[in-house]
C-alpha cells in the first residue's frame, strides 16, 4: 500500500472517531429533546459514519483501484483531509 494511500485511510480512521463522537451527542440530544433538526444530524453521522469505514475497507482490500495513479491518490487524501477539517469544527462546535 503506497503511503498516499496509508494517509488516506489514517484520515478516514480520523473521521470515523469524530464521526462516531458527533453521534453519541447527537443520540443524547435526540433522547432529551426529539428534535428532528437533531435527528437528521444523527442520520448524517450515520451515513458518513458508513461510508468512511467503506472507505477504509476499499482502501486496504482495492488498493490497487488507485494503485496506477499518484495524483488520484493525491485527490483522495486532499478530499479526506477537507472532509476531516470540517468534521473537525463541527464536532468542535458541538461540543461547546
């Protein structure tokens, strides 16, 4: 596995713990309040929740999906690295 590629599921291992932080207080606000606002939020957090340990299961058993391509893997890890920056300020913000 090329290192662009170990950045890329590190990343989307990232996420997944912020994802999965952002759900346990969703789910605890959801139980208080029965807000559907708070309920689509749990709902987001379920589907990237998904799609990022999708992610990760392609990135180590397809590796070689992106294996021919450099500046694909560079695209994927420019696209984690955005997607974690902004689950970073939301579960930030959440938690305030």
């Amino acid at each position: 596995m090329s290192t662009w590629i170990t950045a890329a599921s590190g990343l989307a291992g990232l996420n997944v713990l912020l994802l999965a932080s952002l759900g346990f207080v969703w789910l605890r606000n959801y139980r208080q309040f029965k807000s559907p606002l708070v309920l689509g939020l749990l709902a987001f957090s379920a589907v990237m929740l998904v799609e990022n340990l999708g992610a990760i299961y392609f990135f180590f058993s397809m590796g070689m999906l992106y294996a021919s391509d450099p500046t694909a893997q560079q695209f994927v890890v420019a696209l984690r690295g955005l997607e974690t920056i902004a689950l970073a300020v939301l579960t930030y913000v959440t938690w305030q």
